[in-house]
C-alpha cells in the first residue's frame, strides 16, 4: 500500500467552510467509484481552522500523476471538482493538483 498526504487552506469564509464539510458527508457514489477504479483504498480528509490534511491510501502500483490524470475523467469527476472549488476558494476548472499540494514525509 501507498500513502499520499495532501494539505488545502480554504478560503477564509465561514458559510463556505460549512457547507464543504456539509458536501463531504454527502460526496456523490460516483466520486468513490472512481477513486476505487484508479485505486485509491481510502481517503480521509481532516480539518483545523481553514487548513484541510488528506491521507489517502492507494494500491501499490497507483502511480500518483497517472492515475489522478485517469481519475479526472471519470464520470462526475470534474463536476464534483468544481462544485468543492466554490467552497476551498479556487477557481472552479482549477486541476486537483494545483489545489491540494502533496507534502513530504519526514517522520
């Protein structure tokens, strides 16, 4: 298994703070779907203030540039990225990784 730890600040708006967290506790199946198709096991996102921590857990031969190109064509894909952009103050045809910055471990 693989491990890829992203970090996000949201835009310093409270209401659309509240209703990113309101979209993830409803993410559309067919966001999980294809988050499974590419490979990726798992995915959590944790939240203090306006700074957003992403663990996500892939197959061992996910390659991470590859398989998130893949994954942004899947079905709903690039509708869901633009509806959360709204939320985390990004424009909204803005790609996943010019959103969420990979960060290196450490420890």
């Amino acid at each position: 298994m693989k491990r890829y730890c992203q970090t996000l600040t949201l835009a310093d708006n409270e209401k659309l703070i509240a209703q990113y967290v309101e979209a993830h506790a409803h993410v559309w199946p067919e966001i999980i779907e294809g988050q499974r198709k590419v490979g990726i096991l798992d995915m959590q996102i944790y939240r203090k203030g306006r700074q957003l921590f992403m663990i996500m857990d892939t197959v061992d031969s996910f390659d991470f540039k590859r398989d998130m190109a893949k994954l942004s064509t899947l079905p709903r894909q690039a509708e869901w990225e633009a509806y959360v952009a709204s939320f985390q103050g990004c424009p909204a045809d803005a790609r996943s990784d010019e959103k969420w910055q990979l960060m290196e471990r450490i420890f």
